[in-house]
C-alpha cells in the first residue's frame, strides 16, 4: 500500500512544539509520511526563541534535491525561510522539481514574540514564494505585515486583505482570525476560482498556541497529499487544530506558551477519558 507523502520546508524548534517537530507530528496523526528540509536551526522553547542559524543555501538545494529524486511528493508545507536568500533557494527547488500541493503558512513572529524572518525577505517572499502556493494561510499579522498595512479587525477588513493576497499570485487565501476578538474565530478563504467561505470556531481561553500556525498549515498539506479537494481539506484542518488547541492544557509542556496536542484523537487523559 502506497502512503501519501508530504514534505516540510521548515526551520528546527528545539522545544518540539511549532517547526519541523509539529510538522511531522501532524503528517503522522493525519496518516501521511513525512519528509523534510531545514533551513534553519532554533534555540527555543516555549517562552522564547534565543538564537537562529539559518542552513547554508547550498545545503538547503542539496536536500531539496535528495527529497525529489527519491520520493513521490504529494505536498509540501513551508514555514519559517528566515532569510531572502534562503526563499530564493527554495523557490528555485519547488520550481525545478515541478512541486505541487504548496502550502505556505509565512511564519514571521513565533509565539513568544521571537521573530523568525528578517525584514528584508519579506518582499522576496511576495515575489518569489506567493506565486507558487495552491495556498498561503497568513494570521492577522502577517496578512498585515505581507500587505504593508494596519491588522484588519473585522471580517470585512480580513476579506479585503486576502483578496489582495490572492493578487500577488496564491491560487487561494487562508486569512486566520485567531489573533481576532469575539467567541468565535472566524478564517477566511477566498479563491481565484471565486470561493469565499467563512470557517468558524469556538475561542478557545488558553495560552497553549505554540505552533498552530504550523499544525494547521501542515493539516491542510496533509489533506492535499490524501487527494482531498482544498476546501474540504481546509475544513479538516480546521477542525483538527481547534480540536488539538481545546486538548492542549492536558499536555502540560513548558512554561510559556506551550505546545497543542497533535495526538489528541488518539490519547487518553491520565483518568482514562478522551480529551
């Protein structure tokens, strides 16, 4: 039996809990293979992100290379490039390769407040990356920061800014409302195809948010390796990690923002129910 196969490109969290480590967490509790590339290493944990050293382009393109000659992909996840150099590499890698199923989740600030891609990169990202996604899935902030503009706080506003993301290229927008205010968080997709749909959750009260952002992008990367339509596959992934983040305070890791629990669906709590 073949297994679906996804890749992430993605930087190394020391703590496990966002990165790489929540990558292949997801692929594994979504039945799907996980390979991956480090572009960059982290010292951090879940109150802060102390050191960042990216991996040598060259070094990037060699595991790119080493990924596609071997493996049939069937999707790949990219998170954190830190560098416009190291974006470049990247692009060049998925073009060369003919690379499909791309998700971007353009992770710029960790959840301890760390930044994890310089200032400069951020126009690379746009030129070079954005054409390339079946799907970009941006937060408040970072659909702001991509944008050049102020956080949009209502959904009118939120819809307005992934219309102007779909602009620069993606196939389809994903603008996250978790940073958002009200009971609910509400995302919205836009297509080119002219989708627009609203996906709803519960506010979850908790300070576990550590690599959601990830778990979310690396869901949906999950869902497009199983064959699953994109909006399908966007409602899956929304429902596993509003799933995982309302199961996170039974993980208990670290002190600051702690991770969600990618295994919830499988796990027991320590009394024997199910989170």
């Amino acid at each position: 039996m073949s297994m679906p196969i996804a890749l992430s490109i993605a930087g190394s969290d020391s703590s496990g809990g966002a990165g790489i480590q929540a990558d292949l967490k997801t692929f594994a509790a979504h039945q799907v293979y996980g390979a991956s590339v480090i572009v960059a290493l982290t010292a951090q944990n879940t109150t802060a992100v102390t050191a960042i050293h990216p991996v040598p382009a060259d070094f990037v393109a060699a595991q790119i290379d080493a990924v596609f000659d071997d493996l049939a992909v069937d999707a790949v996840k990219i998170g954190m490039l830190a560098t416009a150099e190291l974006i470049e590499t990247v692009a060049d890698g998925l073009e060369r390769h003919n690379a499909k199923n791309i998700v971007l989740d353009p992770v710029m600030i960790a959840a301890s407040g760390g930044r994890l891609l310089q200032e400069d990169a951020i126009e690379a990202l746009k030129r070079r990356l954005l054409p390339l996604c079946t799907i970009v899935t941006p937060n408040l902030p970072e659909a702001a920061a991509l944008l050049g503009t102020a956080m949009a706080e209502t959904e009118d506003a939120a819809a307005e800014q992934a219309q102007a993301l779909l602009a620069l290229g993606p196939a389809n927008v994903l603008v996250k409302g978790g940073h958002g205010t009200g009971d609910d968080s509400v995302d919205i997709l836009i297509g080119r195809d002219g989708r627009r749909e609203r996906l709803v959750a519960p506010r979850i009260a908790t300070q576990n948010t550590h690599g959601t952002g990830c778990t979310l992008s690396s869901a949906i990367a999950s869902g497009l390796a199983h064959g699953i339509a994109l909006n399908e596959a966007v409602a899956l992934a929304k429902r596993y990690i509003s799933a995982a983040i309302g199961a996170s305070d039974a993980v208990k890791v670290g002190r600051g923002h702690g991770p969600v629990h990618h295994f919830h669906h499988w796990w027991d709590r320590p009394d024997g129910s199910k989170p």
